[in-house]
C-alpha cells in the first residue's frame, strides 16, 4: 500500500494543460489535498499577446475552480509551490535550457494538454494531441521521467458493446477485423497525413486560399478518421497519440501509462459542486432539452458516459502516485456505466422535465415551431432524415408563397415579406441543430459504449482509507437524477458564458 503524500512530498511533476478545465481541477485538487507535496511546474503556452505567467494570473489563480483555494491559503502559498514555464508541449525542446533545469528534479510529467475539439483542420489536432506526445516522450526520456498521458475512451472509435482496457493499442483501428490484421501503421499514417498537411498549406497564397485550406484540412481529418472507423478527428488524433506512446514504452522502455476519460462534465463536490467551464460536451444538448426539442434521434438504452471532472482529476492523480511507485498498469478507463448507468431515456425525460417547469415558473419558453404538448420520441437514424426532408420541403414552399406575395402588390405584402424572413430564420435554426444533433450521433444513436474500468477500482482497493478520502473515485455512488439537476443544469446555467447560453437559445 503506498503512501501518496509521502510520494508528492519526494517527487516533483510537470504539469502540461493546467490552464484547461480538467487541468485547473488536478492542480486544484493537488494543492488542497496535498499542501506537502514537493513542487509543481506548469508548462503553459503564451497565447493573444499575453505570457505564461499572465496566463498563469488570469486563467488560473482567478479562476472560480482555483479561487476558493486562493481565499484560503494565500497566493504566495501557491507561488512557493508553483512554477511557471513558458512553452508550447508540441513544440518543448528535450535538449533546451528548460529540460536541463527539470533533470533529475522532475519526476513525473502529467500530460493535460490537448485539443478538444471534434473536426478541427487536422494540422491543429495532430499539433496539440500528437506532436505534443512525441515531444514529452524525447522529454520524459531525456530528464529522467514517467509520463502520465490524459486521453479519452472515445478511441474506441465506432463500436458497441464493451470495451476492454486490454485492447492491444499499436496497429489498433476502430475497423480491424481482427489480430491478424496489421493493415494500420501510426508512424506510415502520420507521415502521410504530414505530406498532405503540407501539400495543403503550400498552395495557399492568401486569406482566400487561407480559408480555403482551413476547409480542406478539417475535411482531410474527418476522411482519415472515417476511413479507419473512428467517429471524429479528435478521436482518430488521439489515437494515433497513444500508439506512438505505447510504442516508445515497448521499444525504448518508458515508463508510463493512459488515463481515458469519458465524457468530463461539471464537478461532483470539488471546488464545488457544479462547477463547469465553457460549453462542456453535455451542454449543447441540455440547451436543447430545456428550449423544448421532444423528438431525439437517440437509442433510449444507451447510457451517456458521463464523468464528474473531479473524479477523473482525483482518479488521475491516483494513477500518477502509483506510475511514480512502478504499480501501475498501462490503461486506465474512467467511466460510469458498467458501474452505475444512466440511460438516456432516463436523462431526457429529466430534462423535459425541467424545461416544463422552467416554462411554468415564467422561463425562456420554447419557440412557437416546436410543440410543447407534443411527447418524447427517439428516432432512428432513418425517421431523422425522413423528417428533415419533408420539413425542408414544407419550409421552401411556404417561403415560395410568401415570396411571391411579398413580390406582388396584394394587400398584405409587407406581412408576407417579414413571414418569409421569420421562415429564413426558422430554416437556419433546424439547419444549425440539425447539425449540432449530427456530432452526437456517435454517441447517443450509432454506438452504445460500456467501458470496463476494472484496473481504477482495481488501483483504488491499493490505497489506503485516508488517500480514498482525499481522492474519490466512487462512480457507483452517484445519484444521477441530483447531479444532472443540481450539478449539471444548474452549473451551465450559473457558469457557462451568458452570451454563449443566449446564442445557443437563439439558435436552438
């Protein structure tokens, strides 16, 4: 049984994406948990004219996720415990001047640094979740570290039915039929990917052809990443991150490990509970939910694979104690539903509920379009395209006629002029939602995941009472029906950017 104060308080850690929304959790959690703990670095990249350490002010220490910390321990307690180092995790140098000052001091590197986003152009998801692991590898092997790397379960890529932690990671594609089929290669994937990356940005001259590039990159990740069966270009990224990871693990004998969470939503009890930056995953469709949408192309028996994020930051550090022990094992995937599930028909019925009761109270009502009195419906994928169809052939005749009256001189065409904008407006609203629907496919129609998490409860039963305590892992414990209502709905509804809640409503 190790002892995890004891091992923060002998080693220090390099700490990458602690300006993100899990990163600002871990450190968090680390510091109040852990006040002992030997020394932190941050690597964070300058960003829009301002520095590391300006970064580090704003977007961390005056952070609501960081401020309750602040209040009680001082910021010069932080600092003597922080800091901060200028630099881009895809682009750190291992023979620099800044790895020669982590030698023999750092121990661990924490790996948080990442681009979450589903169909960036793929130059930008390779550099953040791919560049940045073959960096922090020369990096990890140079200073004589372990590294902890954050993925995401989702590189499972499209499947149904559980997934396994022992699921052999090089020359894995969501496709393969088999063992026997060695018909994907990372380091032959990225070396194309690279020449057509460059390819692309040579021939552009311009900020017209800039935008045309931008287009042809982001359609260059979603055709490789449809190509071998993962659902979106950060998934397909990911992967291709852990592969070159296991692979320098087996060849060169790195010490290190994977940590894949699900889907990382608002916090169970730390800070506090609720808490939620940006538009998380979830938050698009609770924004739905709540405007009034009853009809969801979605399978009633899956059950989304949500995660409180301060159980993956407490999960996370767990692992990083055991990596820094040698106890650790190579995948940790940290999810709900083989523990706990939450089905989502359980979870919209929930939400039609709160949006009912928000209508009641004197709310935001749902738009006239979308019929209140009607009931929940999940559609497959085939009802959805039927429907949107017949509705965008509804919608061009009724602003065919409205055109051709507000064109006219009948009494009555100024009316008909502002019913064929109203139209317009309506068209692009189903458009944009339609759209936002299509992204989540994968994960609440297409794919019905349940990821194993036996090595976490397995690494859990190696921790002392008081590390338990300190560091929850406790999946089976929570009462959904509460989180979702007090945690998740109300944390998008307190931290989410008010402009962005109103363009969501206004669009949705």
């Amino acid at each position: 049984m190790i002892d995890i104060a004891q091992t923060f308080h002998d080693n220090e850690m390099l700490l990458t994406g602690a300006n993100g929304f899990l990163g600002k959790i871990i450190l968090g959690l680390l510091l109040d948990r852990y006040p002992d703990l030997k020394h932190v670095h941050l690597l964070i990249r300058p960003r829009r004219g301002r520095g590391a350490a300006e970064r580090f002010e704003a977007d961390i220490l005056q952070s609501p996720a960081i401020k309750p910390l602040v209040s009680q321990r001082g910021v010069s307690w932080i600092r003597e415990r922080v800091t901060v180092w200028p630099g881009d995790a895809a682009e750190i140098d291992a023979s620099g001047p800044q790895a020669s000052q982590w030698r023999d001091r750092v121990r661990l590197i924490l790996n948080c640094a990442g681009l979450v986003e589903f169909f960036p152009p793929l130059d930008e998801s390779l550099h953040a979740n791919v560049d940045s692991v073959e960096r922090l590898i020369a990096l990890a092997s140079a200073i004589g570290a372990r590294l902890l790397h954050v993925s995401t379960c989702y590189v499972a890529g499209r499947a149904d039915g559980l997934i396994e932690e022992t699921e052999p990671i090089p020359g894995f594609y969501p496709r393969r039929a088999g063992p026997a089929d060695d018909s994907f290669d990372a380091a032959a994937e990225l070396q194309f990917c690279r020449e057509r990356i460059g390819d692309i940005t040579l021939r552009g001259d311009g900020a017209a052809r800039s935008r045309l590039a931008i287009q042809a990159l982001t359609e260059l990740g979603r055709q490789r990443a449809e190509r071998w069966g993962w659902v979106n270009t950060y998934t397909y990224a990911k992967s291709l991150g852990e592969q070159i990871l296991t692979k320098a693990a087996q060849q060169d004998g790195l010490e290190c490990a994977i940590v894949r969470p699900a889907i990382v939503e608002s916090s169970l009890q730390f800070p506090f509970p609720g808490w939620i930056e940006g538009g998380r995953t979830a938050a698009p469709l609770v924004l739905m939910a709540l405007g009034g949408l009853k009809e969801w192309p979605m399978r009633p028996d899956i059950a989304l694979e949500v995660v409180p994020v301060d159980q993956v930051a407490a999960a996370t550090l767990a692992v990083a104690a055991l990596l820094l022990h040698g106890q650790h094992a190579a995948v940790y995937q940290l999810a709900t539903a083989d523990q706990n599930p939450f089905e989502l028909e359980d979870l919209v019925t929930l939400l039609d509920e709160e949006a009912a009761k928000q209508s009641t109270n004197g709310g935001t009502r749902p738009p006239p379009w979308l019929d209140p009195l009607r009931r929940l419906r999940f559609l497959s994928a085939a009802q959805v395209r039927e429907r949107r169809r017949r509705f965008q052939q509804r919608l061009e005749t009724a602003r065919a006629v409205a055109e051709r009256i507000a064109s006219s001189r009948l009494p009555g065409n100024g009316a008909a002029a502002r019913w064929s904008t109203a139209l317009r407006t309506l068209g692009l609203q189903a458009s944009f939602r339609g759209q936002t629907l299509d992204q989540y496919l994968p994960f609440i129609l297409e794919n019905r995941y349940v990821f194993e998490t036996h090595n976490i409860r397995q690494a859990y039963a190696s921790l002392s009472a008081a590390d338990r305590d300190k560091l929850p892992w406790s999946p089976e414990k929570i009462d959904w029906r509460r989180y979702w209502i007090e945690n998740q709905i109300g944390g998008i509804r307190k931290w989410v950017q008010p402009e962005a809640v109103r363009e969501w409503k206004f669009k949705l």
